[in-house]
C-alpha cells in the first residue's frame, strides 16, 4: 500500500491543480519582473499619441518575456514533485530573448507607424477607408506576431523562416488564428474598461489559452517542418 501511494504522489487531480497554479503563479511573477523597467517607465508617460515612439520602446522587454513564459508553460510538469518552472523560464530567456527581439522589434515598430498615423489620419489627408486598412493591416501584425511568437518561444528556426511561418499558419490554421484573435479582442477588452494592469496580472493564463489555441500550429511544425 506504502508503495502505490509513492508511486502516485503528485499525480492526482489535486496535485495537477495545484501544479498548475504554482507553474501560472511563478511565471506571472518572472513575466512581470523581466518586463518591469520598460513597464515602470510607461506609467511616467502621459497618454498622448506623440509618446508611442517611446511607448514602444518601453515594450521592448516584453518580447523575450513572453517568450520565455511561452516556453516555460510549454514545457511544464503535472506533477507535484517535479516542478521546475522558474528554471524552464530562466532557459527560455536564455535561448529565445535574442530570437524573439528580432521578431519583436520589427513588430513593435510597425505597430507604433500604424497607431501614430491612426491618432494623426485627420493631417493626412487621406480617405477614410484608409482608415480602415491601416487598422485591418495592424490586426493582422498582431495575428502573425501571436503565431510567430509561439513558434520562435518552442522551435529553434532562423528569423526570417519563423516570420514566413507565421505568416503561412495565418490562414493554413484559420482555427488557431481566430483562437488568437480571442485572446487579443479579450485583452484588449479588459484592458480597455478596466485597466491596463488586467492583462498584465493576466499575463501567464492568457499564455497558456494561447498555447491551447496553438495545438495545431505547434504539431503541424513538428511534423512538417523538423527533422
């Protein structure tokens, strides 16, 4: 009897809850201490269009953070016993920041033109269905930067061979693209009626939902596209 019990401690039901949320709990907090210095900067900015330039840069550590979360989820136990989940996230730091900036960077770059060029579309001069393509075209950014963050978080490719990936997957696996736009319009949402700190608090679960949403992302690229 002393034996099953060894052998299925950290096992059961309670035990994966629990590791569960020790794994989201440790991750929030590493997310959020990774990202902190550029975090902390945003609040001495005062919400005006002509601080996005900054704004972005201030966001330029949540790429290699999110992207070690990504890993560290990823590769999480559900067992009790053998939770390592900081040091899952201190290695997907390690190998996944440089990858992931260069990804994010020109992301992040795009996404500040589009939104300076939207708070300014009166002094451009430009028709209003312009408008329109310029917010269609940075819904898209973001959906290919949700799939290309997954796939620099998990694999080793080049650069360029995600960013074609991701790209690629965008309508290949329509389902985990809409599942992505889930998360963003919930993200948005929530930041948007109540307060920036929610999806930053909020952080390691919509990861994980984003990990999910991803399952067919993630097994074609094993399949397909490794040796």
């Amino acid at each position: 009897m002393s034996t099953v019990r060894a052998h299925d401690f950290g096992t059961g039901t309670l035990s994966r809850a629990s590791a569960l949320v020790h794994t989201l709990l440790t991750v929030e907090a590493l997310l959020l201490l990774t990202a902190s210095p550029g975090l902390a900067a945003l609040l001495l900015f005062d919400p005006d269009p002509a601080n996005l330039p900054l704004a972005a840069l201030c966001l330029l550590p949540l790429g290699p953070a999110l992207s070690a979360a990504l890993h560290a989820l990823h590769h999480r136990s559900r067992d009790l016993t053998e939770l390592h989940p900081a040091r899952a996230y201190l290695r997907g730091l390690r190998i996944n920041a440089v990858p992931a900036l260069k990804l994010w960077t020109p992301l992040l770059a795009w996404l500040t033109v589009i939104a300076f060029t939207l708070t300014h579309f009166s002094a451009t001069g430009l028709p209003g269905w312009w408008a329109l393509l310029l917010a269609a075209t940075g819904a898209g950014c973001l959906l290919w930067g949700a799939h290309a963050l997954v796939l620099t978080s998990l694999f080793a490719f080049r650069a360029r061979d995600t960013a074609r990936l991701a790209a690629y997957f965008l309508f290949r696996q329509g389902r985990a693209t809409l599942a992505a736009a889930s998360l963003l319009l919930l993200t948005a949402a929530s930041a948007g009626l109540l307060t920036e700190a929610v999806p930053a608090l909020l952080a390691a679960p919509l990861l994980l939902s984003l990990l999910h949403g991803s399952r067919p992302v993630i097994a074609e690229t094993r399949k397909d596209f490794t040796a």
